[in-house]
C-alpha cells in the first residue's frame, strides 16, 4: 500500500513540475489553463493523501482520489482522468487493466477517438502495448510517440477543435500529461509494473 502511494505521490509531484510546460502548449492549442488546472487535481490529490489516517484497499484508495480530483475544478480533462481512476480502481493489481478500464470509461464519456488529438492518442498506444504482452517501460514509449504524433493532428476534439491548423506541430497537452505521467510510473515503479 505504501508503494502505491508512493507512486501517487510521484505522479502528482511530476504533474505540478510539468504546469509551465502544459500551460505552454495550452496556450497555442486552448485557453492557457491547463496546467493551473492539473497542478490544481495534483494538490488536492496530495493533500487527500497527507489527510489519510489508516491505509485503505489500493481499489478504494483509487476511487477514493479519483472522487477527489473530480471534486477539485480541474477542467474537462481532469474530470475525464478522474472518471479513468475510478473506472480503473477496480482492475487495480494489474497496470494493463488499469489503463484498459481507464480508457474504455475516459472515451465513453468523452466521445474522442484516436486521431482527435487528445489524451487519447497518447493512452490508447500504452493500453495495446500490455494487451500484446508488454511492459510499462513499453509502454511509457508508446504514450510517448501517441503524444508526439498528436503534433501532425488538427483536433476534433477539447480545445484544439477550435484551434484548427493553428495547433498543427503542437503536441496535446493531454496527451503529453499522459506521457509524462508514465514516463513517471516508469521511474518510480519499476520496468515490469
């Protein structure tokens, strides 16, 4: 239990380091609040944590944060990522169906599709890395490359639908949050997690 939090707390922390980053490229594709936003869902997340007075099941932990992040006006993608944590709560022994029950619930609720230039391109890579048998390391790299491809996107979705070609050769910013949080679970979490 303490390794997940751990990695919770790690998530949260690399999140907050990437605000400017993401405000960055929210600023060429959306409204320039993206990163305030996230660093908003990582604090009340850590916080929720620091407030933990006995360990609780990693499911519930899970659903737990995800209430908490919902609850914290951290703008559509963190809802989304929020209903992800708490779909996925459920399948939480294994990162794979993690992922796989985060993305099935995040693209019910958010109707994109690969391709629309969203988290989407960046998560949907990773998920099929562990349905073919790979790795998290795997499938950091995936997220990676999905979110570098979003670059030659013009959304059809969020933010940058209204952005059009001005956003051509800017990465999603939540596809890079996407990314970065697995290059993060990579780090912390070991390369067969």
């Amino acid at each position: 239990m303490q390794h997940v939090q751990k990695i919770i707390r790690s998530l949260c922390e690399r999140a907050i380091t990437e605000r400017e980053t993401l405000t960055a490229l929210d600023q060429i594709i959306g409204d320039g609040d993206f990163g305030v936003n996230i660093e908003r869902g990582a604090v009340a997340i850590l916080a929720a944590l620091g407030e933990l007075e006995a360990p609780e099941p990693t499911d519930q932990l899970l659903a737990s944060l995800g209430m908490t992040l919902n609850g914290a006006g951290c703008g559509t993608c963190g809802t989304l990522i929020s209903f992800g944590m708490i779909a996925g709560a459920a399948r939480c022994d294994d990162a794979g169906a993690f992922l796989e029950a985060a993305l099935a619930r995040i693209i019910q609720a958010g109707h994109a599709r690969p391709g629309d230039k969203t988290m989407i391109d960046a998560l949907k890579p990773a998920v099929a890395v562990f349905q073919s048998g790979g790795n998290l390391e795997c499938a950091a790299r995936a997220a990676w490359q999905g979110a570098e491809a979003t670059k030659d996107m013009v959304g059809a979705k969020g933010r940058s639908l209204y952005s059009g070609s001005r956003a051509k050769g800017i990465p999603d910013p939540g596809a890079y949050l996407v990314a970065a949080l697995m290059d993060e679970a990579v780090r912390c979490g070991g390369r067969n997690s």
